[in-house]
C-alpha cells in the first residue's frame, strides 16, 4: 500500500509536526507533501532523512520569511499535488492540507486541529487585531476570506474521513462543514513528565501571553486573593497588560520565559495549574496532568475532554471568562482532595502510543 501524509507547511517543529511525526511512525514508508518546507536543519530529526515534496510557493518571492502571506495561493497549490499513485492519503490539516485531490479509488483521511478559524467566527477579531476593519486592504483581506470560505466547506466534502483533535473541534467542523468527524485525541509525550514531590503552596500560569490566552483575568483574580501565591511564565505582546493586572501585587511573581526543566518543577510541585483560554486542545493541560498536577480550567474547548470532574476528579472548571469566576474556582478547588495519581493516569490516555494506536484502527477500519 503506497501512504501520502500532506502536511500543512513546515517551519518549525511543534504541535502537528508532531502528528505528523507519529504518522510517520504508523506509515514508515510513507511520503510526504507540503506546502513549503523551511524547517531548520537542527529541528528535521523527526523527519528521518525523508525529502519533503512541496509546492510552487516553496519558490516565491520571500517565501522563507513571509509564506503566510501566500494564504491566497494556497488552496491553488494544495491542489497540484499528483496524488494519483498513493492508496492512502493522510493529511494534517489546519488550514488548506485537506484540499488535495484525490479520486474514487483512493481513501482519504484528515486529521483536523481545526478549522480555518480566521476565516470562519474569529473573522471579525482577525480584522481587528490586524487592523484590517477598513481601508483598500481591509476589503481585499475581507473577500479573500470569503473566498476561503467557500473553498474550505468544498473541500472538506472531498474527504473520505475527517478525524477531530477534541470534541470542541469536532462541534466546530459540524458548525462550518455540516459533516461528522470521529475524535482522536492529539499525541502528547507523556514519557517526558513524571509525579513530583512535595506540593510547594504555588498556582501556576504557564502560557504565551498573547489576548485570547486572558492571562490577565488570572492575574487579577489572584490580586484579589492576596493569600494566594500564583506564579507566572511566559511571555508575549500582551506581558504589559497582564503585569497592569497585576497591580504590583506582591503575591503575584512573574518569571517570564523559563527553562523547560524549570517550568516541569514549577508544574511538579503547584498546587494546581490554570487556563482560562478556550483551546482547540490544550497538550500544556496534558503535560500538567502527567506531573500529577491538578487543573483549573475555563469550561469551554479542549479542556472538557482533558479534565475529569466525576467521582475521581482531576481538576475542575468554571463556566465564564472573568476574574470572579477565577477565585470562585480556585476557592471551590481547594475544598475538594484531589489524588495526584489520579491526574498521572488521566494524563496517559493522551499517551503516543494510545495516538497511533487508534489512528491506525481507524484507518484500517475504512480500508477495503
């Protein structure tokens, strides 16, 4: 059986290309396609040697630096990919990887992380952060992405198989596709992470501080909790606005970009972590939970299938994006036991292994 992955474009190694990578471990023979490939040499490890064939905007003019901005082009270059002599297309998709063509013959499944959001509801927050709401630009950016539109619902008909990244996605692409997709949760490397020690009395945030993240709203919470330690890291161009959150409170400490062995002792000995984004998925979640780490999490997005909140909880939710509904959660969270062991094992359902494993039943599944 010949297997093509098509894989978005290829700039840096982070959470589809590790899709892509456990792809890569279900079909070892596999070729690969993508739009553009820049990947840095000492980042393509994963990639075992492999060629990557990509497409004409591999070529043009700035492409290293600014391929995004080709977005236009990209359904057109998706499309001259000659699949015709594969069995198995698989593709990762999360913009235009799911528009290849294939024919009668051919099965076709594509693992979606999303929907082209800023083509769909976050259209009028794109325009507005990209300061795009008027002007020429603004009404050329506005029809390209109705034209978008009507080329991703099209193309999304033309797979055989849409598999989602969480429930949340799944909801999404039943929303702008009108189609059914099964739910296959993304591979984390829960092998990294381990139960820590002694919990030091902390809350933590580790996040990209960028607006739709509203680490600001966990800030202020905890100034308004001033016998409650949180620490803060990352950072990002909304660091300013989260700092003003914090108002100079003393129990609020910023530590901004960590070290990755820093930040898995900071996860290992929190009382709990928090997010207040609503995320497609969430593997930061994941991470926490290998560590044992309880979670506080907005109650919308990736966070409902990563959190179990019954009889063995592993954290809890809260239902709005404000700072009230922080503290009330963070005061509700400390009534209730919470068995670090628990948060380990919930965290190995999101394991490599359990990825490739139902991947690959999946497949075989639809395979004749």
């Amino acid at each position: 059986m010949k297997v093509a992955l098509v894989h978005e474009w290829l700039e840096s190694y982070a959470g589809s290309e590790r899709v892509l990578e456990q792809f890569l471990a279900i079909w070892p023979e596999a070729e690969v396609f993508a739009v553009c490939d820049f990947l840095p040499e000492a980042e393509r490890g994963f990639l075992g040697g492999r060629p990557v064939h990509t497409s004409f905007i591999q070529r043009l003019p700035f492409s290293r630096r600014r391929f995004r901005n080709y977005l236009g082009l990209m359904p057109l270059a998706i499309e001259q990919f000659d699949l015709a002599g594969f069995d198995l297309v698989v593709s990762s998709s999360h913009a235009v990887a799911k528009g290849v063509l294939t024919g009668p013959g051919q099965l076709h499944v594509s693992y979606i992380h999303s929907p082209m959001r800023y083509a769909w509801d976050l259209q009028h927050q794109y325009l507005r952060q990209a300061s795009l709401e008027h002007g020429l630009k603004g009404a050329y950016t506005r029809w390209l992405l109705h034209r978008l539109r009507l080329w991703d619902r099209s193309s999304a008909a033309g797979v055989d198989s849409l598999v989602a990244n969480s429930s949340y996605i799944a909801e999404r692409i039943r929303k702008v596709w009108r189609r059914d997709a099964t739910v296959i949760h993304p591979p984390v490397d829960v092998a990294r992470f381990s139960l820590g020690g002694e919990r030091s009395g902390h809350y933590l945030i580790a996040s990209r501080m960028v607006p739709y993240k509203r680490v600001e709203l966990v800030v202020e919470a905890f100034r308004n909790m001033p016998g409650r330690r949180l620490v803060v890291t990352g950072d990002g161009p909304s660091e300013v606005m989260v700092r003003e959150a914090a108002a100079g409170a003393p129990n609020v400490e910023f530590r901004g970009r960590v070290p990755q062995a820093e930040l898995v002792a900071l996860t290992q000995t929190a009382r709990a972590v928090l997010a207040a984004a609503e995320e497609d998925f969430g593997i930061a979640m994941v991470e926490a939970q290998a560590c044992g780490t309880p979670l506080i999490a907005f109650g919308r997005g990736g966070a409902r299938d990563i959190i179990r909140t019954g009889a063995t909880p592993t954290g809890l939710l809260f239902a709005e994006q404000s700072a009230a509904a922080i503290v009330a959660a963070v005061e509700r969270f400390e009534t209730i036991a919470i068995d670090p062991a628990a948060c380990r094992a919930n965290a190995l359902r999101f394991s490599e292994d359990a990825f490739r494993t139902a991947m690959r039943a999946h497949v075989e599944a639809l395979l004749p």
